[in-house]
C-alpha cells in the first residue's frame, strides 16, 4: 500500500466515534534515529506489539492467508483449528465450489459451539472469511509522521486484503466470544464463519438450509460487517440483471444488411442509467425516507467482435440497490421500461432476471441497545440469506469504514478493532440480559 493511501486511510478512521473507554497509557517504543523532529521506530517493535495481543495476533494471521471466494479452504482450516485449541466443538460444513473453481480444494463453513455446551447456541455470532480479489499481504504501519516523542500503538494502521472486511469482524467476534465464556461459561453462544459472502452468498445459503440452522433455537443474530462501530438500522435491497441484444452482423460498409445490436441496446441502458432518478409515479424506481433513492449500476457492457462489423450481439450486466418495494416489482418497472425505450428497434431486446439467483428487498435491523451510533448502509450482507425464526433480534455491527474495503488501502487502526471487541460484548450482554428476563423469540415447533 502507497504511503498516501494510509494518510487517506487514517483521515477516514478519525470520523469514526471515539471509543467510551480511556485508551491505555502510551507507551514508548525503541527508536531509531532519524530527525529530532521525526521519531522512527523499528519495525521488530512493531510487530511485537501485534504478537503480543490475543487479537491482533489472530488478525494478522487471518489476513495473511489468501481467502479470495472460492478459494477459503487454508483460512477455515486455520480457524477451526484455532477454536478447537480453545474447547470448541468445530463442524467443517463442506460448501460446493464454484462454478468453475470445480478443482480447487474443498471450502468449508466453520460452525462452533463450545464444548461444555449440550444445547443449540441462541445468540450466533457471524462473519465471513472469502475477500475480494486481489490479495494485498498484511502489513503494519505508523499512521502519518508528526512531531511526538511518544508513541501510542492504539494508533497503528493494520493493513492487508480483508483487515476490514471481514477479517477484523471476525477476530473481533472470537475474542468478544471467549471473553464472555470466561465469566459467563454458561452463555448459549455459536460462532459462524462463512465462505462466498462477496460472491452471492452461497455458503450462508447452504447453512441456512441445513439441519444446523435450528430456527426455534436461536433468539439473537449479530453479524460481523464494516460499519464503523455504528449498529445499522437496514441495509438495501439488492437485484441483479441483465440486457441482451441479438442482432444479425454484415460489414461495416453495408451496415443496412444487418441489425446492430449496440444500436438496439443503447436507448435500453440509456434509460435504465437513470431510473432511480425518476419519481415512482412517473415509471422510475422507488425511494424511501430511509434509505435514499435506489440505485442502478450499469457494471459490465460487452458486444461486438471487431470494428468492422456490424454488432450481432451486445449484453450489460446492472446491479439496483432497492430502497423501498419487492425484487419482483423492481422487475416490473425494469421491464417496462426497457420495452418502452426499445421501441420498434430492429435488432431483439431482452432483459434476463434468471441469471441472477440473487434478489431481496431492504432488510429492516435492530438497534434497540443503547451506547451506539446509529446508520444505514448501501451495501449488501448475508442478512437476508439466513432464514430466521419470527422475533429474531438481528444486528449488524464491525469495525472499519466500508469506504475502504475491497480498496488497496484497506487498513483500520488498533483502536478500531479492540473498539469493536467491545461493542461486540456489549451486543452479547444485552441478549443475554433479554434471555434472563425471558424477551425472547420462539417460533413454533
């Protein structure tokens, strides 16, 4: 990661709210000489001060093992292994690959419940382990040079593929987890971590679907994203598509002997680009007071097969984010639309909603325990995958800023992560608390 990148990092982490807690004492570290205006330190201390933490240690070794989607067998290895060594019981649930991906080593969903326990978890705590591509190794820096003779380590930029999401939810999570069993080993808590989030969640929908998933057991779901130490109140809905063009190619000097296909497709993308900007009433797509309006992204355009031909074939592929209605209206409206701005083009138009198995509305969260901010986010999770019982409490909460996730300047501060440590133990009590005076969600056996 470029230098500048952690200047743009750092500015970022000093939006997010301070931590309720007083920060350690600081502390010096071995300096080398440079400038008496610009202290260094060495990089052994540096890395010292990760080795020394039960957390920051685990998240250093999740970020250095490769975990892009569809390639997170080392990683769930590495943290059934992890918290078997720490009296769990680890179910390795097998996951297909991915299409395409069929001869890449088997990828596992880690499920862990503690060894002491006999009854299914009622408050599950959950993450993903795959990252976007591409890897970036882990590294650990100072955040910017100033004139201190002092050096506070709750400063330190922890950087790499997956330092915030998720890797920072998920070590943050385990030692939240252990914490809790520490003084309360009797708490009914469940750890999962999954594969393929970033890829349509394919591994919280095998475990969603399985006999793990024990509905009338569960009473609390909080899921580990990059929100800035923020509970979210809901996050968009999402739908996937595509425009298809099929036309008929001839030479480009007799273009009227065939049917362009970019010529048919382009007044279908030109109207879709702007259709979360049009009111509902008018035939756009919905908004919502509390979401914003949605959102429409034309992602992929391919057509054409060299500059000299008439174009025989073109397709798009659009992402919406849904503020307000159903998958199913958004289809309506889409469709419409695309008919509408097609018109008597020569060349076929159609719109493909089978391609994309994945669609779901907004999704509503809790976020009734007091000592957070409060936000929404544009992002997807695997919240909607992981079918829950009625009264289900569900949270989303992590460290990080999402405005720097999937970027080559992922990084988030020492702070951040124990912040979330914190924040993550504050979400287990209050379930439990509900558990002891009986607010809890049951569905019908």
């Amino acid at each position: 990661m470029k230098f500048s990148s952690y200047i743009a990092a750092a500015a970022i982490m000093s939006g997010v709210q301070a931590s309720p807690h007083p920060a350690p004492q600081q502390q010096q570290l071995m300096r080398v000489p440079s400038s008496p205006s610009q202290p260094s330190y060495t990089q052994a201390g540096l890395d010292d001060i990760i080795s020394d933490s039960a957390l920051l240690s685990l998240h250093r070794d999740l970020i250095k093992i490769e975990s892009i989607s569809g390639n997170e067998h080392d990683v769930g290895l590495f943290v059934a292994q992890y918290l078997e060594a720490r009296n769990f019981t680890v179910i390795k649930q097998e996951v297909p690959p991915v299409k395409g991906q069929e001869n890449t080593k088997t990828r596992y969903n880690i499920y862990a419940i503690p060894k002491s326990h006999t009854q299914t978890p009622s408050i599950l705590l959950t993450s993903h382990i795959d990252t976007v591509p591409p890897f970036i190794p882990y590294s650990v820096h100072q955040p910017i040079p100033d004139d201190s003779t002092t050096f506070d380590s709750e400063n330190l930029i922890l950087a790499g593929r997956g330092s915030v999401d998720a890797k920072a939810s998920v070590a943050a999570q385990i030692i939240a987890t252990l914490k809790t069993l520490d003084s309360q080993p009797d708490a009914k808590l469940g750890l999962l971590f999954v594969v393929g989030e970033e890829i349509g969640g394919d591994g919280m929908k095998v475990f969603s679907d399985s006999d793990f998933n024990v509905k009338t057991a569960l009473n609390t779901v909080i899921f580990g994203e990059p929100t800035e130490a923020a509970l979210v109140a809901g996050h968009k809905g999402m739908l996937g598509f595509k425009v298809i063009a099929h036309g008929n190619a001839a030479h480009s000097g007799y273009p009227w002997l065939g049917k362009s296909a970019v010529s048919a497709i382009l007044p279908a993308l030109s109207r879709l680009d702007v259709l979360g900007d049009i009111p509902a009433e008018e035939g756009g797509l919905p908004a919502s007071p509390k979401y914003g309006p949605t959102t429409l992204n034309i992602g992929v355009i391919r057509a054409g097969v060299a500059t000299n031909v008439v174009p025989s074939e073109a397709w798009a592929d659009v992402a919406v984010r849904l503020a307000a209605g159903t998958p199913a209206e958004a289809r309506e409206i889409i469709q419409r639309a695309v008919v509408e701005a097609v018109g008597d083009a020569e060349a076929e138009v159609v719109v493909d909603f089978i391609s994309h198995n994945e669609s779901y509305p907004p999704q509503d969260l809790d976020v009734d325990v007091d000592g957070f901010e409060v936000t929404t986010v544009n992002y997807g999770t695997d919240v909607p995958n992981l079918a829950v019982g009625p009264g289900v409490k569900r949270y989303l909460y992590g460290p990080g800023s999402i405005f720097v996730a999937h970027g080559d300047n992922e990084a988030l501060s020492i702070r951040q992560i124990k912040e979330a440590v914190v924040g993550y133990k504050k979400l287990i009590e209050a379930a439990l608390e509900r558990e002891e005076k009986g607010e809890v969600a049951r569905t019908a056996a």
